[in-house]
C-alpha cells in the first residue's frame, strides 16, 4: 500500500514534469496512467481488496515503463539509475520466486538495450551489472528471511507451545479448509478429554501433568495427520478425521480411548496411569464451527456421566455392536 502511494505521488510528478516536453510527451502520458493506477491499487489495498493478478500486472507495468524510457533516452540521462530499484521493489511486490524471474528478465533486457548506445563496453556494462547483482542479492537475501521469520511466527502463532499440536486459533482455518475440501464427503470431530486431570496436578505436580499432556499428545499423533490435531483447552484435544466412515471414526475413537488406558505415563521417575473420554460427532451441512464443538461436546459430556474412559457418538447406531465386538466397551 505504501509503494503504491509513494509511486502515485513520484509518477504524477515525473509525468506532469515531462508533459512539458513534447518529444517524451507520450512517455509522460504513459507515467501519469501508471501514477493513476498506482492510486486505484493504493484505494484497493487500503480495504484489502486487490488480487495477485492485479500485483502482477502492476509489476510489469512498472518494468515496462522502465524499459521503455531506458530505450527512449539517452544514455548520458542516466536514467538507467532506475533500474537499480526494480529488484527491491519486484521481490517486496511479488515474493521470492517470481521476483527472481522478473529481475533476471529485466536485467538482461536493459543489457540488450544499452548495449547499441555504448561508446565502449566493458566498463559501463560491467559496472551495471555488478551493481545490478549486488542490489538483487540483498534483495533476495532480505526477502528470504523475511519469508522465513513470516513463516516462523505464522507456526508459532498456531503451535500449542507445550504440546506441540495446533492450538485453538488454528482451529477454525483448518475448520474452513476441512468443510471446503470435504464438501461432498464426511467430516468427523473427536473431542477428547483427559479424565481427572486436576487430580494429576494435585497428587503429582504441575510438571508431571504437562509431561501427561505431551505424552498424551504424542500418541495421538501416531494416529493423526499432524495438521488434524488440535489442543483447544487445559487438558481438551480434538481431531477431525476425513472421508472416514462411521466405522472407522468410532474404531479410530475406542483405539486411541484404549491406548492411553495402556500406557503407563512417566515423569520425573513417576508413573502415572490416565484415561480420556472421547465425544464424536458428524459434520452436517451448514454448521459453524461452534456448532461442531458443540455437538462433540455433549456427547463428551454423555461420555463423563457415564463414569469416564468412555466413548459417546452421534453417529449412525447400526454399527454399534461391529465396533464394541472389535474394541473396548462402547457406550451410547
């Protein structure tokens, strides 16, 4: 946004300046529509409404102007210092990737153009072109660490730091990207619960019941696609399952349930034994996210006042008695 106002501003200038001068008037016709552009995209940016298409267009208009009025002038105007600022301004606009072409393309074909003008050419070219490289390698070096302390505060945003796993602001991003995907196929919430979790602060401390909490963590994720786990509260994880069936959802449930009544916890050269209950729940068209926490949610509730260590569903009852026959005890 402040690129686009800094160009608006600096290609009027230029534009009514060069108006002036009928041989570069048409040059300076083309400056003040960029500069007109360049406003329309700042309007844009401002209610974060532009696209990529219209960066992209507005990347190469700029290095067509460029180009343009390198070739039109002479090579004693130095106008040619223009350049300089393309690759800065081409990785800020468009990333690391297409930044990279379109500095490339640009620089060869400003080299095609001063070529023809040179009264000699070894020093003017060789100059140009480390000063050039120079100027694109900070460029590529600050956008690659920039792209990459993004990215690192992006995961760090959504990591659940004790536990690793998403944490509850990623929830709903996955939640949109889960319900688009899996429009036509089923999507199902595992809501867990770590049963008695205050007992295991109190009888064994709060270290011991993070190491629980990671323990407990790294098991499901065993059974899980890393991007489907979540720990959205103290002791509360979910997990959606994709393109499961009700079989395999509630299999996949009375699995994990079993396990960790199985395993024995270890911290600090204790051994702790924990269970969870597990409430499951089917996506149906047009329900938020709260919704389905919420549906999860009360057959977690179910599976509590039922004595804990339980599974609890919503699902289809006809393939109840398959799934008991093949795992623990299932309760509906």
């Amino acid at each position: 946004m402040g690129m686009c106002g800094t160009l608006m501003i600096l290609g009027l200038c230029l534009g009514i300046f060069n108006f002036g001068r009928p041989e570069v008037r048409l040059y300076a016709s083309l400056q003040i529509v960029y500069a007109l552009f360049s406003g329309y995209l700042f309007i844009l940016a401002m209610k974060n409404r532009h696209t990529l298409w219209q960066t992209h267009l507005y990347s190469y208009s700029l290095a067509f102007l460029v180009l343009l009025g390198i070739y039109l002038a002479k090579l004693e105007s130095f106008l040619l210092a223009w350049a300089f600022t393309l690759p800065i301004i081409f990785y800020l606009l468009l990333g690391r990737k297409a930044g990279k072409l379109i500095t490339l393309t640009m620089m060869l074909s400003i080299m095609v153009i001063i070529y023809p003008k040179l009264p000699s050419f070894r020093p003017v070219m060789t100059n140009f072109a480390f000063s050039y490289l120079l100027i694109w390698a900070i460029s590529h070096i600050y956008e690659s660490n920039r792209e990459s302390a993004e990215l690192a505060l992006h995961k760090l945003a959504l990591t659940d730091p004790l536990t690793g796993t998403n944490n509850r602001l990623s929830l709903q991003e996955r939640f949109n990207q889960s319900t688009q995907v899996s429009e036509h196929k089923p999507l199902t919430l595992l809501l867990l619960d770590v049963d008695h979790f205050k007992q295991v602060n109190d009888n064994f401390g709060h270290v011991a019941g993070d190491d629980v909490l990671k323990s407990i963590a790294n098991l499901l994720t065993k059974y899980t696609d890393d991007l489907d786990l979540f720990r959205i509260g103290g002791e509360e994880f979910c997990i959606f399952l994709h393109n499961s069936s009700t079989q395999e959802s509630l299999t996949l449930a009375q699995t994990l349930r079993a396990n960790v009544e199985r395993e024995t916890f270890v911290s600090q050269g204790l051994k702790i034994q924990a269970t969870i209950s597990i409430g499951v729940t089917l996506f149906k068209e047009d329900m938020q996210l709260c919704d389905l926490l919420r549906s999860a949610d009360e057959q977690l509730y179910r599976a509590k006042l039922s004595g804990r260590n339980r599974v609890m569903h919503n699902l289809v009852p006809a393939i109840e008695e398959e799934v008991m026959a093949q795992t623990a005890p299932l309760v509906t």
